[in-house]
C-alpha cells in the first residue's frame, strides 16, 4: 500500500471518528452532562487510554522538551481554544451554521500552507475545494436569515484556530510519533478543561451510566481516533489534502443522524454528500502536489 493512498485512509478514519462527537454529544447532554464536562473528560479519557497504550507497548514517549512544550501548547491553546470557541458557536447558532462555518478551515489550510511554502495551490485543488463547499452547502442547508455576529465571530474563530493548528502539526507531527503527539495533545487540553471545570463549579460528575458510556464514545471514537488518525494521515499527504479529505465528517454525521437520530435526509443533502466524495476523489486522482520539502 502507498502512502498517500495509507494516509488517505487514515484521514478518512479520522473523519469518521470525529462525525460522531456530535452523535455521542446528543447522548451525554440527555444524560446530565454540561459542555465543559464533556470537554473535560473527553480529552481526560482519551489521555489515560493513550497513556496506557504507551506503557503496554513499552513505546517511549520522551521527547526533547521544546517538542513537548510544542504539543502541550498545540493541545491546551489550540485544540482547546478551537473546541471551546465550536461550543460557543454551537449554542448561539443553529448547528447546521455552526458546521459549515468550522469547514472553512480547509480553505484557511491551503492559502496558510501555500504562503508559509508548505504546499502549492494548484486549479485541481481550488475546484476540489469549491466542489467540496458547494456539497457542504447543501447538506447543512444553511440561510442567511439565522446569521448571528457573535456566532459567526466565533464560529470563523474556531476555523482560524484549527486551521493554524492543522499548518503548525504538519510541521511539528513531521518528527514526532503520531501516538505519543496524539497523547501529549489530548493530556494538556484535558488538564485545561479540568482545571476550569473545577474551579468554576461546572464540572459534573455524578452522571448515570449511560452518561459515562457517551463520554467514553466521545474519548475513543471522537477523540483518540480521529485526531490519531488525522496526525498519521497529515504526515504522509500534506495539510492541505488532509483538510479537503477531513470534509466527509459531516457526510459522516449526517448518516449517523439518520440512522442513530432518526433524521431525515433530504434529496438536497444526498446531492452534497455526493459533491463532496467527489471533490475528495478530484484531489486525490488529479489534484495533488507534493510538498515543496518531499518533492
């Protein structure tokens, strides 16, 4: 297997991992729980399994401490600063706005990577990006009427942070292994979220079970999955790629919804499901331009 066509797959992985974060969100919030409770022990979780996976497999997790510092920053400021700005969006928002504003960021990725030298922009990956867009329009069927300023603020917010935390880790994630960044990430963003938790009194823990299995989804699925996934994906296929791929999560989510929800799809959203596997296909077949450093 090549690896572009293994990193693909990953990314791919990756998306399907994250789509369910707002599935398992749905059941922790019938369940009791709050969104600082769900960031914080989603992030809390997902480090004590990686840890675990580290010393089971006797995998060395020392790493220089500039590097450290990078991926603690990477996890506490800007993963964490972009999960709780999507909350914000969230709430003031419909969640359909929400999502289509977070997915500006594979457009943010390929002008930020193409500035900084890390990749090219080529017409192939603009049409894949507008194709891409035009899907994710449809599916989240999105009106200009339920526009509010400080979700917008927010919601542009979150996919400005993302996007330079996706064009910061395709540097860093180059050096480092994926598990080992993956967990650093997910530790530092944990003890953030805790800490604030606790000292504002938001954070819940007498959840029923039910609660706890949601919170436990969150962490492995929405989580270790899909942020492992995408740190070993970006290192083989580039930021930019891996952003455009990254756009079959709300493909994703919205078929969970259907089955798991009990939403209904409608022929429009079917149509932006099917603009957007076709924009991944263009990037993947036509589209793609080594990094300036890989070539």
């Amino acid at each position: 297997m090549s690896q572009k066509l293994f990193g693909t797959g990953m990314v791919a992985l990756s998306a399907a991992g994250f789509a369910t974060l707002p599935i398992f969100m749905k059941f922790a919030f019938d369940a009791g729980a709050n969104s600082l409770t769900i960031l914080g022990f989603r992030f809390i979780l997902a480090s004590f399994i990686l840890w675990s996976i580290i010393v089971i497999s006797q995998r060395s997790f020392h790493l220089p401490t500039k590097q450290i510092i990078q991926l603690c920053l990477m996890g506490a400021i800007g993963y964490g600063t972009m999960s709780f700005l999507y909350a914000i969006t969230v709430e003031i928002l419909p969640a359909s706005l929400a999502a289509m504003l977070l997915y500006a960021y594979p457009a943010l990725v390929a002008v930020m990577s193409f500035l900084i030298g890390d990749e090219m922009i080529s017409w192939k990956r603009v049409v894949a990006l507008l194709i891409c867009f035009s899907g994710l329009a449809l599916i989240l069927g999105i009106t200009i009427s339920e526009v509010k300023i400080m979700g917008l603020m927010t919601g542009l917010g979150a996919a400005f942070v993302y996007s330079c935390y996706i064009v910061i880790g395709n540097r860093i994630l180059k050096h480092v292994d994926s598990l080992v960044a993956t967990t650093y990430v997910c530790t530092s963003a944990g003890i953030i979220f805790i800490i604030i938790g606790i000292s504002s009194g938001s954070l819940i823990i007498t959840l029923p079970l039910f609660g706890w299995m949601a919170l436990l989804g969150i962490a492995i699925l929405a989580t270790i999955v899909g942020i492992l996934g995408f740190f070993v994906g970006i290192t083989r296929i580039g930021a930019a790629n891996a952003s455009i791929i990254s756009t079959l999560e709300p493909v994703v989510t919205v078929g969970l919804s259907v089955l798991l929800l009990g939403d209904t799809l409608s022929a429009l959203q079917i149509i932006g499901g099917i603009l957007i596997i076709a924009g991944v296909i263009i990037i993947q077949l036509w589209g793609h331009s080594p990094d300036p450093d890989q070539a």
